[in-house]
C-alpha cells in the first residue's frame, strides 16, 4: 500500500522534490512492473491534481503527508516492518 500512497503523492511535490526524488520514482516504477501507458496515464493525474486550488490546511497537509513518504522514507519502513 505504500507504493500507491508514494505515487499519488509524488504529484503534490514541488519541482524542486521532483527532481530529487526522479530516481527513486523511476526505481518505483521498475520494481513494479509499470507500463508506459500507465505512466503517462499516472503524469496526467498529476497534472490535474497539481493546478486544483487547495487551501492553506489541504497544502499543509498534503506537505507532511509527501515529507512522511518521500523524506522519511526509510524511517516509515522500519517502523512498517516492526509491526
């Protein structure tokens, strides 16, 4: 399930993350077998969701969310597999 959650929430992440995070995206992608067709049908998504007007609350929480699955990662997992 956190593979999904990284993939929707990679869209809400700045260019600045993006670019950052691009191998790992593309890492994602290759671990599970993603076609082009679902890629582009994915980035498409991304765009929609990036120009929806949130507000200050839905921009905040969308940060922590994409900061608990992109910048924590590895401390998410750890804890993840503890349980």
């Amino acid at each position: 399930m956190l593979p999904n959650h990284k993939v929707l929430y990679f869209g809400f992440m700045d260019k600045e993350d993006k670019a950052l995070y691009k191998e790992p995206w593309e890492q994602l992608y290759a671990a599970h077998h993603g076609s082009e067709k679902a890629q582009s049908c994915i980035q498409s998504f991304h765009k929609d969701i990036s120009g929806k007007g949130m507000t200050q609350q839905g921009r905040d929480r969308k940060q922590r969310l994409v900061k608990k699955l992109w910048h924590e990662d590895t401390k998410t997992e750890l804890h993840l597999s503890v349980y």
